[in-house]
C-alpha cells in the first residue's frame, strides 16, 4: 500500500472504473471468487457513475448550439 500513498487524487471516470473492473476480474479468475463482492461493488459504482452522468450528456446533446456573431 506504500505506492498509493504518493499518488495524486484524480477523479472518476468511466474509463477509470473500467480498468478497475478489468483488475478485479483477472484477480477473481487468479485467486478465487473471495473478490466477486469487490467487484460487484465496482459494478454498481460504474452503473452510478453513468445513471449520473448520462442526463448530462443527454441534455448537452439536445442543446443548441449557436454560432457567435
């Protein structure tokens, strides 16, 4: 855990909880399903992120966009 500790905060996002499922999958499939609840619980936060997420996109996208001058 020493290597975290110098590390910077950065923020979530979706590619970011992807790899962390991706990690998690490969030590389920290593060590045994003693982690599936760790990555279900990254399942759910990737769900989360994108429930949250999504009205954003979805309202940018209806949003007109003008041209100046």
């Amino acid at each position: 855990m020493d290597e975290w500790s110098g590390r910077k905060w950065e923020p979530v996002t979706e590619e970011r909880l992807l790899r962390a499922i991706d990690v998690l999958v490969d030590i389920a499939k290593e060590h045994g399903p003693a982690f599936n609840p760790v990555l279900e619980t990254i399942r759910q936060e990737l769900h989360d992120f994108r429930s949250r997420t999504q009205p954003m996109v979805d309202q940018a996208e209806e949003t007109p966009v003008r041209k100046a001058g």
